[in-house]
C-alpha cells in the first residue's frame, strides 16, 4: 500500500485519490492469507494481514514453547504415574497438532500467494500451474519439518 501524505497542490490531492483507490480495492485470499503467514516483520508493514501475522507468529513460537516443556515434564516418573498428568498432556498435544495441521493446509494452500501477487502487478506474468508453488512449499526445508511435526500424531 502507498501512504497518502499532506496536500500541498492539486496535483498531490490527484495522487492522494490514486492511494486511497489503490487502497481499497480487495485483494485476492491467497495473497491476504500468504501475508498473514509470512509477515515481513521490518518496519514497512502496511497490512492487516502482516500486522495480525507477526502476533501469530508469536503465538505459535509459545506454543512451540509449551510443547517442548509438556514433552519435557511427561518423562518426569511421578508425572509418568499420574492419569490426570497424562491426560493433560494428550490435551495440550491434541491442541497443538490442530493448530500446526490447520497452519499447514493454510500454507500450503497460499504458497502462490507471491505468483498472483506479480500477476496483479504485471499482467503478462505468467503464474505456475496449481500444484507447483505448493509442491514446492511441501518439500522446502520449511514444509517438511511442519509436516515432520504433524504426520507422526496421526
């Protein structure tokens, strides 16, 4: 998004109509979602999507968190004896996986994000078939340790 400034000339009320109607016009779901997930996390964020993204970022680092004290303390031998100790456990973990599963699916299905991103802006831009893009997110180092992190639970 462009940021509109001060009005000094005609002109420039001109250029802030040109912002404000650039603005506005909706973007496509791939591309809204595919910010989401990949803030840029720098000082140039100029998106709900990017600014909501970087709070999810962080939630899903304190779930990360969470796991790793939960699977930590469940190998603790009094925690391993106690039912109500385990249960708890298998709750937390049955949480974080949904919560990884849904992410997952979510970037894999907003991979083209960035290639409808540069059609918008270029038209004679020519966007990899469907599968290629999410193929290519599925076997990143990126996609294969969300899946290393998803697949074993089911």
């Amino acid at each position: 998004k462009i940021q509109p400034h001060t009005l000094d000339t005609p002109m420039e009320a001109l250029i802030d109509e040109k912002v404000q109607e650039a603005n506005s016009q909706p973007r496509h779901p791939i591309v809204r979602m595919f910010e989401f997930l990949n803030p840029r996390g720098d000082d140039k964020i100029d998106s709900w999507e990017e600014r909501v993204g970087l709070v999810f970022e962080d939630c899903i680092l304190i779930l990360i968190a969470i796991n790793v004290v939960t699977f930590a303390l469940s190998t603790v031998p009094v925690l391993e004896e106690s039912e109500k100790a385990q249960e708890s456990f298998f709750i937390v973990e049955c949480f974080s996986v949904t919560v990884f599963t849904i992410e997952l699916i979510f970037r894999i299905w907003s991979a083209p994000g960035p290639h409808i991103e540069k059609k918008i802006e270029d038209p004679t831009y020519q966007i990899p078939p469907f599968y290629k893009p999410r193929l290519g997110y599925v076997f990143s180092f990126y996609g294969l340790v969300d899946m290393a992190a998803v697949v074993p639970f089911y």
